[in-house]
C-alpha cells in the first residue's frame, strides 16, 4: 500500500511538476480545479480564501491519513490567477496558510498521522536590496509588494506554529525565482518581453507576437544586480526528497534555495534574453513606467514590483548543499544559468490565457 500525501495547490505548475515525481505515493490533491495532468487517488476541491477550507482539510488528513502535507498553494499573479483583490489574495495567501496550518497541528494534536510538513516560502520574504548573500538566518524584511508581504507573514506563521505540532517535522523552503520551459509568470513574462496584461493593446501585442522592452533606470548598477533561479523540476525534486528523507528532521528545518552555481547579473539576463534594453532617468521614472503599463493592461507586473525589478537579493543556499550532502546534484540538477535559458526554449509559443480564480502556487 502506498503511503498518503496531501498537497494543496495541486493544479499550479509546481503541482503538475510534483505529481510527476511522486508515483509511489497516493496524491490527496487540494485546489479549485483538478489539476490537467497527473493522477491522483483523491481529489479536495477547496478554496483557502473560507473558514471551511480548514475543517474540510481536517477531515482529509483523518480519512485518507497522509503522511505528510505539502502547502504550495499560493498567489504570486494576480492577473493570471484572476485575484485582483488585495484583500482576498491575503485571505487565500496568508489566513489560507493559517488554516493549512491548524489542520496539521490539531490533527497532530489528536496522534494524527501527518508527520511532515512542508511549506513553500520565497526569497520575497527577505525583501530587496540586501547585503549580499542571506542566511537563512536573515530577518525578513519583505516589503510593498503584496506577494512579498504575505510570503513573510505567511513564513513567519509557520515558524511561530511549528513547535506546536512537535511530533510533526516543518520544512520552510525558500526558492529564488522558479525558471523553466514550463513557466509563465510576470517576473520571467518581463525578461521575455511578454505584453501580459488583458487589455486590448496587450491582446494585440501578443497577436501579433510584438514584445516589449526590458526596461532598467539610468546607472551601470541596475545592470550589475544579480539575480537567482531555480528551475521548477529540481524545486519539485527537493520536495519529493524530502517526502522520501527518513528518518525526518525533527522541528523546523528553514532551507534557502536556488540554482547550482554563480547568480546572474541583469546584463546576462538580458543578453540571453535577446530582448531591448530601455533606460529611464530614475528609478522613480522606471516606477512611474510600471504604474502606466498596469492602468493600461499592457504588462501584468504590479507597481509595486518595482523595488524587486532595480534592487539585488540573493541568498546563500550553502545550508541546503551541506542538507542534501551526496544528493545534492542528484537533486538539483541546473545551475542559475541553464534555469534562466530553459525559459526559452518555447519561445515561440504563444503565453497561456490568464487563469481565474485559482489558489495554485505560481511562483
């Protein structure tokens, strides 16, 4: 008998990556939609945004007994997921969280059978403009941009509630930037030049297959930022090693995670890109470029991205070679680079329409 796992945001891409990697586990998959691929032994339909998401999330663990439970479900874009509404993206992103969250500790509290808990975090929670490479150590400080803001609290609640569920081991991974031929989210959408937004200019950009510019302010600075990735098959291989890990890690286990290898600046970026570069005086100029692109539906990147898009974040992910030891490359097999140029390697295909209202993680 195969044993149990249970993963929300099962229908995202992460999702459909996971699936592919778990075929000696019975999948509780958790979502709005079932996910187009991949099998699964039971399907939750549930929205995070409720209260009931988390009675019915209860009720799973003690009928189906998963032996671990997997959060990815999360909004990174609010075009594509069709969530609009700050508001409603805090229910689903953080308060969703939260009752992901008290499932697991109160069925753990009852000798439930849960004895893992991952959940999926993002180098946003730390902020912009660091230092250098962070810790996992590092304060978070993740600011202005509702994704970022959310993945902080959402982080920080994890942490606050894993001593809670002690016979239950909590996992906090935190990716860089998801990359690959699989993905199509506003952060690589802007390197590719997508017009991803839903108005008509947008819709005839893309007709007609135009792109739009990589746009930077003034300052070789902004082309020296450095930047990670790390490729969605290897993000998916990192969770189902750790559903596979035994014995598990007791308590809480923080990971930073990225590709193999040295971050890119944003000049090599652009250059595998192939995409124009166009300056603007200021990075208040730049942020008053984002805001005009977003009234106008052209480009999908919120506004307040754009502390992300001039700033440079990376991390240190020694912790997670020294974790993996002999398994690391077995694990992750790409560099920053490759991850980077997987995400055109479909270059040509036209970008998905905009999902409506789903919970799955985008990142």
């Amino acid at each position: 008998m195969k044993p149990a796992v249970l993963v929300t945001g099962v229908a995202g891409n992460l999702g459909a990556r996971l699936l592919g990697q778990l075929h000696d586990f019975d999948v509780i998959g958790a979502d709005l939609a079932r996910p187009v691929t991949g099998e699964l032994a039971h399907f939750l339909r549930i929205d995070l945004a409720e209260e009931s998401s988390c009675v019915a999330l209860m009720g799973a663990i003690r009928e189906f007994r998963p032996q671990a439970v997997v959060h990815i479900a999360f909004i990174i874009d609010p075009v594509r997921s069709g969530v609009l509404d700050v508001d409603r993206m805090w229910r689903i992103n953080v308060a969703g969280t939260a009752r992901v969250v008290e499932a697991v500790t109160e069925t753990c509290r009852d000798r439930g059978p849960v004895r893992k808990f991952i959940h999926l975090s993002s180098v946003s929670a730390y902020g912009s403009d660091l230092p250098g490479p962070v810790s996992e150590d590092f304060p978070l400080g993740g600011h202005t941009l509702p994704y970022a803001i959310h993945k902080r609290e959402a982080d920080r609640l994890v942490q606050a509630r894993a001593a809670a569920a002690a016979s239950c081991a909590t996992y906090i991974l935190r990716p860089h930037i998801f990359a690959g031929a699989s993905l199509d989210n506003y952060l690589l959408g802007a390197f590719r030049g997508t017009p991803n937004g839903t108005g008509k200019i947008a819709r005839r950009l893309r007709a007609r297959k135009g792109r739009l510019p990589i746009v930077l302010p003034l300052g070789r600075r902004y082309l020296e930022n450095r930047v990670q990735f790390v490729h969605v098959d290897d993000m998916a291989r990192l969770i189902a090693y750790l559903l596979r890990r035994e014995p598990g890690d007791p308590g809480l286990t923080v990971l930073n995670v990225a590709g193999r290898g040295e971050p890119l600046s944003f000049r090599d970026c652009i250059a595998i890109a192939g995409n124009r570069l166009l300056r603007v005086p200021t990075r208040a100029a730049f942020s008053a470029v984002l805001h005009l692109l977003w009234k106008l539906r052209i480009s999908a990147i919120p506004p307040q991205a754009a502390p992300y898009m001039t700033g440079t974040y990376i991390m240190d992910t020694n912790r997670l070679r020294a974790y993996l030891g002999r398994d690391y490359e077995r694990v992750i097999h790409y560099s920053n680079e490759r991850a980077f140029r997987d995400i055109f390697r479909h270059e040509a295909a036209q970008p998905a329409r905009p999902a409506r209202n789903r919970h799955s993680a985008a990142s």
